[in-house]
C-alpha cells in the first residue's frame, strides 16, 4: 500500500518537468534570432565624403552628372532668361538669382538622392581659414595678373558670369536697389555655395577618401573648378583660386564653411570692384 500511494507523485513530477523543458527552449530561440538577423551598419563614418565607392572614376562619374545639371541651366538658360526679361527693371539681375537658386537647390536634392551627406559646422576656425583663403587668392591674382579682373567674368561665377557686366550697367543705370541686392546674392552667396558643394566638399573629399593624396586632389579639384568656367583666358586665374579654396577646404578637414566663406570673399570683393567702377564711369 505504501508503494501504490506514491505512485502518482512521481508520474506528477516527472510530468511537471517535461513541461518546464520546452518552455526554456522556446525562450532562448528567439533571442539567438534577434541578435542574427540584425543587419550590421557600414561603417561609413568618413567626415569628408560619406560615399561608399572606393572608385575614383565613379566620383568622376557623378561630377560629369552635376556638370549636366548646372552648366546647361547657368550658360543657356539664364543669359535667355536675361535676354527675355531685358525690358522690366532689373530683369537680368533677378534672372541670375533665379538660375543660381535652381541649381543650388538641383545640386542638393541630386545629391541627396546619391546618399550624400554635406559636411558643414560653423565654427571661428573655418570662418578664419576662408577669409584668409579668400584675400589669398585676391592677393596672388593682383601680383600675378595686374587688372586681369581675377578672372570669373568680372566676379561672377556659375549662372552669373555670362552677364555680369551688363547686369551690372543696367542696374546702375537703373538705381534699382532690389536689382542690385539680387545680383549680389546671385555671384556672392549663391554661387560660392554651389560650387563649393560641387568641387570641394564632393569632389575633392571624394577623392581625398578614395585614397588620393590631398595635394593632388586639391589641384585636380581647382582643375575641375576652373574648366567648368569656360574661360580659356581666367583659366590659370581661376585655378588658382580653386588651389587657395581646397587648401582651406582641407586645413579644416572638408568642413564646406571655409571654402564657401573664402569664395564669397573673393567674389564679393570683385562684384564691389566691377560696381565701383563702372559708378566711375
């Protein structure tokens, strides 16, 4: 009797650890699976040039693409706009901020799309290093090219430089002050921040990360620059100011405020001079 009363004891133990086993397992698994099916980040983490490409042809590849978008819409379409628009006060004026706002914002949603990340941080030293990179160019095209005009077609880079002087006529001719702040912020602000996107902060970075010595991607990067002005004449002059812009460019590690503040130095420096003048006139 002793025995048949403890039976369904130990058939109730027995039965009581079979169930606990399972339930450890089903536990564990999911645990294993969530740390296996995560996928693992790239680690891009370049301050310069967030591409992943290791090809220097490929960065070629997309700069050709930007040259596609910009230059058509900077050397056709705004001096037609210009030209269209040559009746109302100021016209050619508003026509370059137009163009240079749309490639501006062009630019940026193309190379958004390239998972591009723009490095930019405002701080005193990058602010420095352009402005010095900035009168550096100003200085060295003055020694070296006495009254060249520093190249640019008298100040202006990207959608401006085709009609800068004659923009610049009609809207002193027309003391049209609205005019006038549209082309400034046109060659000034809009222009450096463009090119700066394109050729120093992209490109160069590019190639800086892709394993080229910055020396050569600084001058390849001013060669770039300057051949998308077409102007075979400023071509040297041009260069130049691309070399002293990369140099900033890369003396604050591809931070895109030094270049930008530098070349809107430079070209707010020549616009000025070309309105001076011509008041003399």
């Amino acid at each position: 009797m002793f025995q048949i009363r403890y039976l369904p004891n130990a058939r109730f133990f027995s039965q009581k650890k079979s169930k606990k086993s399972p339930t450890i397992a089903r536990k564990a698994y999911p645990k294993d699976d969530d740390t296996t099916s995560k996928p693992i980040p790239s680690p891009v983490d370049d301050p310069v040039s967030p591409l992943e490409s290791d090809s220097v042809w490929d960065a070629c590849n997309i700069l050709t693409q930007l040259w596609a978008i910009v230059l058509p819409l900077g050397y056709a379409g705004v001096p037609l706009a210009a030209r269209a628009l040559s009746h109302l006060p100021g016209g050619p004026s508003f026509a370059a901020f137009g163009g240079e706002a749309l490639a501006f914002a062009a630019i940026l949603i193309f190379l958004r799309r390239k998972d591009f990340k723009l490095q930019f941080e405002f701080n005193l030293k990058s602010v420095a290093y352009g402005l010095a990179a900035g009168i550096a160019a100003l200085v060295v095209n003055q020694i070296l090219f006495p009254g060249g005009g520093g190249g640019g077609g008298g100040g202006d880079d990207g959608a401006a430089t085709t009609t800068a002087t004659d923009v610049a006529a009609i809207v002193l001719s027309n003391s049209n002050p609205a005019a006038t702040l549209a082309l400034f912020t046109a060659s000034a602000l809009l222009a450096p921040a463009t090119e700066e996107i394109i050729y120093r902060s992209f490109f160069l970075g590019s190639l800086t990360r892709r394993g080229v010595s910055p020396v050569i991607a600084v001058c390849a990067s001013a060669v770039a620059f300057s051949a998308a002005h077409f102007q075979p004449d400023a071509f040297l002059q041009l260069t130049l100011v691309g070399v002293c812009l990369g140099s900033a460019a890369v003396a604050c590690k591809g931070n895109v405020l030094a270049p930008f503040v530098g070349h809107a130095t430079y070209n707010s420096a020549l616009f000025l001079n070309l309105l001076l003048s011509l008041r003399e006139k």
